[in-house]
C-alpha cells in the first residue's frame, strides 16, 4: 500500500469526521433540540464547518493530491484508489480557491437570512428578505468569480451537477418543455380527477406506520437509519450504517406524509447502497444534486404512485384506513394521486405541472445572476411567469416568492436544475432498470422490489462518487441523458389516465 | 478590553465547541442512533476529542495564558477575565502534560473494553474483562505518573474532585463509615419496610408526565433542556440554553425512572443554572464530581424522598395511578421509598447503605492502583467485603463486580469517591440554604421549590467553575466540608422511620 495514500486517507477521515458531526448537529437541530440551545447550536455548527475547511485546504493535502499523480495514473480508472485520489482533487481545487473569509461570511448570512425567512414567509413580507436576498445574490456572484466560467452560473451548477452548464440546462429545459406545455393543456383540458378521499382525517401513528412499512418492502435499512419528524423533510448521512429521513404528517391529508416518505427514503436508499469500502472518504455519497434526486422522484413517483404499487399495498391501506376508504374503489383512489393540476406550490405539484415550477426559479437564477432582472422585480415577475406558465398566479408573496427556503439560505443560482433533471434520470434509469428485467413491473404490483433496488444497487449506488453525473448515466443507460425515456414515461402514464 | 483575552476565548470557545459537538453525538448514541451506526460514532467521536485536545494544547494558547498574567493579576480573583484565565491554565496546564498518543491509546481501549463490557456483564463472564481491566489500571497509573503526586491515585482523584487526595478521602470515609455502620446495623435490625406497593404495574407514559411534571416545578426548564430515554441515564450539557437528561423507566418499580429522573434534573439544574455571560467558556460547567453530586442527590433525596415532598405530591401520584395507590396511604408510601436494606447492587441502594457500596470500590481502587490488590483477585474481595460490609454476598459476577460501568470505560481510580462526596455535601448545602431560609421545608410541603432552587443558584449555580470545590463549599455554607449535617441528616429521618 502506497503510504502517501494512506496518510490522505486518514486526513480525508478527519474532514469526514467533522462534516459528519455537523449533520448530526443539524439534524438534533430540527428534530429534538430544545428552543434554548439555538444561539449556541448556530456557533458550533460554523465552527466544525471552519475546521473541516482548514483541514481539507492545508497545504499538506494539496501536496499529498500532487505526490498521488504517479501513483493514481498506475491504478485503473476506477478502482478505490484512483477515484478516491481524483475525487479528492476536485473537491481540493474547488476548496482551495474560496478564501475562510468568505466562507465565514456566507455562512453568517446565510444563518440571518434564513432566520428572517422563517419569520417573513408567514407574514407574507417579502420587504423583509429584499435586501438579504440581494445580498445573497452578491455572494452568489463573487463565490462564482472564484472559478473559470463561460456564463457566471457555470460554477454553482456545476458544483451539485458535474458537468452541466447554464447553457446546456437552458437548451434542454427549453425542449423539455416544448413537449410539456401540451400535455399540461391536454390534460387540464379534461375534467379534474378527484382527490377528496385523501383529504379526510388520517390518524398520525397510522400514517406513520403504513410510510414505514412500505419503505421497508422498498429496502430501506432500519437497522442503519431511522425516521424522525420534522417540519421540513430531509435526508441526511452520519456514515454508510446511519442514514436518516425525516418527514412530516398532515391529519387531513394523507399524500402530504406518504410521498414524503418515499420521496426521502429514495435517497436514503442511495446512500446506504454505498459500497461499504468508501466510508471515511469523500466517495461515500451520492454522485450528483441530479442523481440523487432521480432516485427520490423515482421511488415517490415512478414506484410509489404506479398503479402496480397500488394494486399491491391499496388492500392494506384500507386496512389501516377502514373509516376512510373502505368505499374508496382503487381506480378512484389511484387517480386521485396521480392527480395534475394547475397550482402554487412547487412541492405540491403534480408529475406532469413540476417541472414548469423548476423552470422558473431556474430563469430567474440565471436573470438575477446575469444582472436582467432585479431582486426587487421578482414578485411581480414571479406572478406573471405563473399565469402564463401554470395558468395560476398565487395571491401573495407567500405562496409565490417566498415557498421556498432555497434562495434564502445564502445561495442564487445551481439550486433548482437538479429537481427536473433528477425526473429526467428517474425514467432513463427506470427504462433501463426494466429493460434489463422486464418483470419489474410485476415485481411492483406484488409488492416486490428487489430487482429493481439491486439494478439500481449494481449500477448506480455502490458506486457513490467514483464517477461522474455523465459517466454514471452513460454507463448505467448506455446513452447519455436524455428526456426522451420522460416523456415517454409521462405520455403513458397519463395519457391512460386521461384518456389522451 | 485586552485582545489577548479576546484571543484567548476566541480559542477556548472553538475547544467548547467541538466538546460540544462530541457531546451531542454521545447523545445520540445512546438515545437515537440506529445500531449500524456504531463503529463510524466511535471514530467520529475519537477524530473529536483529539482536534479538541490538539486545539486546546497548542503552543500559542501557553504563549497567551503566560502573556496575560499581568492582566490576570490586574483583575479581582472572582471576575469572569480571572476566574476564565486561572480555569483554562489549571486545565491547559494538566492537558500538556499527557501525550496525544496515549490519549489515542485510553479512548481506543476505553472503547474496546465497554464493548467487551456490555457482553460480559449479561453473560457474567469476568473473565472476558479481566485482561482488559488489567490494561486498564496500567493505563490509569501511567496517567498518574505524568503529574506529580503523593499517592498515585491523588491525580486522578484530582481530576474529578479538585483538593482532594487519596489520603484524605480515605480519612474522610474512614470516619464517615464509622458512624453509618452501627446505623445501618441499628436499622436492618428493626422489621423491614414494605415496598410492595411501588412493585406493581405502573405504565411508562403516566410515569414519565409525573415524573416530568415534578421536575418542571423544581425549576428544570424544558425550554432549555428535553428527557429522553437510554438504557442507562445521565445529564449531558451542550450550550447553557440545552442541557439534556435522560431516564429509564420499569413498569414494575415505580422508583426506578422517578428518582432517576429527578437524580439527573438534579444534575441539569445545576448546568442550567450557570451564569449565561460563561457560555462558550470552559467556566459554563459544573465545579466537580462531588459538588455535581450534591444537587443530583438533593433533588432526588433530600427532597424527593422527604415526607413534606410527599405530602404535596403523593395525591397527585394517587391521581395519576389510583388503581395501583389509592388504597396505600402516604405512611407507607413514604416508608417504601425509604426502605432501608442490605442489597447488591449500588444504584439501587438506600441512602444508609449506599455509602458503603462507594467505599467499598474506593478502596479497591487504590489497592489496585498501590498493587496490593490483583485485578484477577477483585471477584473473591468483592463477595467477602460484600459480606463483610453489607451482609449479602452477590451470588455471581454479574451482580458483582460488574455491575458499575466505570472501571470498564478506561479507567480505575477518582471515579467513585464523588458519590459519597456528594452526599455529604448535599446535606451540608440543603443544612446552610435552611438556615438561610428556615422556611424551605415547609415550601417543599407546598410543593414550592424557589427558595431552595433560588439559593442554589446564587450560592453555587451561577458560578460554574469559578470556584473550586473547596472554595464553593466554604463560601456557601461558611465552613469546610464536612459529614456532620449528613449524619445529622440520616439520623433525624431514618431514626424517626425506623424509630431508633
């Protein structure tokens, strides 16, 4: 074993450690701390992302990263050694041109305006965060102009979706949607499925149990995770045997939970699919904000609300609900989650209407940031965009500008992309998951998953950062990303819905 | 304001951060955190302690501690500039001296042995611990050996109970137990107490709103502080504004979760008691083992084991559980949760006897420690002092001498002498704060607490480490410590409940 490789492994363990200990900081934060601990929680969570940084930039790491080269060009592509070593390095280059001071002052106003968010969202305020957002923007350039770019968005696309630029996102968003709008007026066309089955009083504990359950037929290790409560739901890694959910119940709205769940259990999923060998080492993660996400929308959406999945779990369902659907045929209660319909909020949107919510905040990252649109103007132009693009305009700032917590966490610009992207994925990978073995969907209506958990483990999991967005598409479909496998997906699923 | 001060706290306060982060993942450990996270915490929590250790023992913290004895001087004794410099130097001046690599070694061990530990006890296998404990008092003596001493358990007496040496603890409990012994022969002679009542089934939801209803007026803020469960309960402190307890509950004795609860909010009181302007500080903690131990085992004894307590309470408790209790009367109750017997296990033990389980380790302890005693030779002593001592022998290991974590987590000598030291103390506190007060009992008889919980605060909380041990006793209560209000204590109660 080559010593220097050692020696980077044991500091690449220490920064591990330390981004490791800040999630557990961050998710006690959301789901146990008491109010009292708030101010000092804040401190130490700056405080281990500081020393984490200083340790990953030391010079001596960046000496270690260039005595490797030899070492790395003698090992495959992709074994441990030459990935971990390469991985390393980008994130080392990334790290090194960011200057503590900087970083020291996003995360302070990324915490204050954050803060001011929480406050201003439910007084419908968006004067509150006006000049936080505007400071945000400032932050979001200046942290771009540390890196070579063609367009000033390139750099904070790139750092949660390798190999993607302002460019190519726009052209495939723009053809994305030139097949979407259609559909979107096609099915709107139709008369509205109808979803008040759902919106009846469902008992917390049930809901909790019946999320769990399924999560569990999916794979979902509860032996190396758990489920928590919280008022935004989230995943999170402490290490390959402890990944996390959270989510949230709504007593009168049974969706609102359910796809919650399998929405974070899918990328729990990913990540305890990690090969075991890369714990302690940057590999041990999800490959891409896009990757990632095509496996939380795949298993909500793709799995968790195909008729297959509910001609398997609708008996027990009605089991756990006797009250509230026992009259509830499984047709009816299919369609009405797969409900589509024109509305406000991104996270509530329905399959088809989602991605035309991404779309907009991703313009308008790439307005702001190339300096045509002002912070001020957003209101106003988030209230146009929505009645020419939903065909709804939210009433307030509340549901429009202000619902999501994004770009009020300290950054513009890279944050949306990876949600269409990752329902792009979700149906390329599915297509080739299922071609492989074509009885995966007999598999789902049976309550079945694990051909499809062990393509998906096989292809795409273990490998965590050992390649590239592009090359883990390339390799797992044979073809790079394509939305044709999407559209074909959505085509199918709701043109029978709607008889298209 | 001299900015080698500022300095100076800007580095104890990122040493306070990452102890505090350690600490939030201890939590989590024990109360959270799934089983397949186990071996990454340790390496986390291990990666933790030794960048705090490194950060804490840097050169330039010596160079600003020596450079700021003038102003140190300058400042009276018990500011918070004095009192800050003169804590971190005793501390910074007792971490230089133990090598980083040992400390590697004792938590690797430390580690390696509870796990060992939690096999062994339920199995009853001393033999599986006994290398490792012989590892164990190797290492605790060479702790010792890197300060000067007298005795080679003074430093690690030290450590816990600052002032006290071997020489004087044994003195102290010397004495102490020639007063106990005829009292606890004077008592077992009497016919036992029935405690049968608290032996019935008392569910786990019902106990917890008691017992966290009690605690909530003795002053524990759960604003600043939560309790959950574990398997085995603690306080733990991550900021002033979040100090935590935990419990365990048995729906077969009542008295097993209740005066746990109350012994650890007890602890917390005293955490959450500390002047706010020490956060961030190594100042914000309690002052030592045995002062700590005071509070916890004033609320859970002194109090919550008091006839006026339970004058007040014993008709809520009638309330909460009037199947179980309506047909006990408040003598009997009061009687079975001050039963006094010979018994086996300490935890468990009354507060006569319980004393003599703590010397009992004490001095095996330093017999280890002076080689007078052989670790393989601990199960035989234990069955013969147990004899000797209590009068009832364990009839195995498990009941024996693996009964207490503490020798198994790293370390023989220091960590039992506190225990008694705070029962002493706790009397000699509660003696001078009703002096202070003549009214106290009587508020306890009314459930009111804020008298008691009021000259606490201001006598010992608010101080944190400002004072020493030794100083706080004498400040608070006017004189030395000293065992006469214990006796006096133990005397005045158990007299008048077995009529002696």
């Amino acid at each position: 074993m080559e010593p220097k490789f050692e020696q980077l492994q044991e500091r690449l363990a220490e920064v591990t450690d330390l981004q490791a200990a800040a999630a557990v900081l961050g998710w006690d934060q959301t789901t146990y701390m008491p109010p009292g601990g708030t101010e000092a929680r804040g401190r130490q969570m700056a405080t281990l992302a500081r020393i984490a940084h200083e340790k990953f930039t030391d010079d001596a790491v960046g000496a270690l990263l260039d005595d490797l080269r030899p070492y790395e060009a003698s090992q495959p592509y992709e074994s441990f050694a030459a990935s971990l070593i390469r991985t390393a390095r980008h994130d080392y280059e990334r790290a090194i041109k960011v200057p503590p001071a900087f970083l020291t002052e996003l995360y302070t106003h990324a915490a204050t305006s954050y803060d001011a968010w929480t406050r201003a969202r439910p007084a419908n305020d968006f004067g509150a965060v006006e000049p936080l957002l505007e400071k945000t923007l400032d932050l979001s350039r200046q942290y771009a102009e540390f890196f070579p770019h063609e367009h000033i968005a390139d750099p904070l696309i790139d750092d949660s979706d390798y190999g993607m630029k302002a460019a190519s996102v726009r052209t495939l968003f723009r053809d994305l949607r030139d097949q979407l709008v259609p559909l979107v007026q096609a099915i709107t066309a139709q008369p509205p499925a109808d979803d008040a089955c759902l919106r009846q009083h469902y008992p917390e504990d049930q809901q909790r149990a019946f999320g769990e359950a399924v999560i569990k037929r999916y794979g979902y290790d509860f032996d190396r995770g758990r489920q928590d409560k919280t008022h935004h739901p989230f995943m999170t890694k402490f290490s390959i045997g402890d990944v996390r959910i959270t989510t949230r119940f709504n007593e009168h709205d049974l969706g609102d939970g359910l796809f919650s769940t399998l929405h974070e259990a899918g990328h729990a999923l990913y990540e305890q699919g990690v090969s075991r060998v890369f714990e302690g080492t940057p590999l041990a993660s999800g490959t891409s904000s896009g990757v990632h996400e095509s496996q939380s929308r795949m298993w909500e959406n793709i799995v968790g609300r195909s008729r297959g999945f509910w001609q398997h779990f609708y008996t027990q369902l009605q089991d756990t609900f006797p009250l509230q659907l026992s009259d509830v045929d499984l047709d009816t209660f299919y369609r009405a989650v797969n409900k589509v319909q024109r509305s406000l909020i991104r996270v509530d949107a329905d399959e088809v209407t989602y991605n035309l919510h991404v779309m907009l905040r991703f313009d308008f990252e790439l307005a702001m940031l190339e300096g045509s649109m002002r912070v001020r103007d957003l209101p106003d132009a988030w209230h146009e965009r929505m009645e020419s693009d939903i065909g709804v305009a939210p009433p307030d700032n509340r549901d429009g500008v202000l619902q999501d917590v994004h770009w009020y966490s300290g950054q513009i610009g890279g944050v949306f992309q990876g949600y269409t992207i990752g329902n792009i994925l979700s149906a390329q990978f599915y297509e080739a998951a299922t071609k492989a073995h074509p009885d995966i969907p007999n598999d789902i209506a049976r309550g079945e998953f694990g051909a499809l958990h062990g393509w998906l483990r096989e292809n795409i999991y273990q490998y965590g950062r050992t390649f590239t967005a592009p090359e883990i598409v390339e390799r797992a479909t044979g073809s790079p990303l394509s939305f044709e496998p999407y559209i074909r997906y959505l085509r199918g699923k709701f043109g029978e819905l709607y008889s298209l």
